[in-house]
C-alpha cells in the first residue's frame, strides 16, 4: 500500500462504540446507521478510504449538528 493513501484508522471504531453506549449518536451524515461490517470487510478486500461519521453526544445535539451540516 502507498503510504500516501489514508483510511478510517481502526481505533476510531473504538471512539465510536464508547459514544454510543454513552447514549449518543453513531450515523452517517444523512442519519443513517453506520454499516462497520461492511467498513471491515472493504479493509479486507484493501479498500482503503475515509468515511463520514457523525459521532454526537446526545440525540438533540445530533439533529443541531445534522441540520447545519444540511445548511
């Protein structure tokens, strides 16, 4: 792999799930479920890219961030 090509670092996986069982939100942009299975799976077939998750606190803070990202 070159080492000019970047993806989701692994670890943040973890930032992710701790969000979560914290009781806040884990989605994508457009507020959908973040499918890590898949994610896993593109790393092993050496897919490497970034993904855009919203990882938000609480769920009101989550619909604030959503409707400016929206603009």
């Amino acid at each position: 792999m070159e080492s000019s090509r970047f993806g989701q670092p692994s670890y943040e996986t973890l930032a992710y799930e701790l969000v979560a069982r914290a009781g806040g939100r884990v989605t994508d942009p457009a507020g959908e479920p973040i499918d890590f299975g898949a994610i896993v799976r593109g790393l092993g077939r050496g897919e490497v890219r970034r993904h855009r998750i919203l990882a938000i606190a609480n769920p009101s803070l989550h619909r604030d961030v959503r409707a400016h990202l929206a603009g």
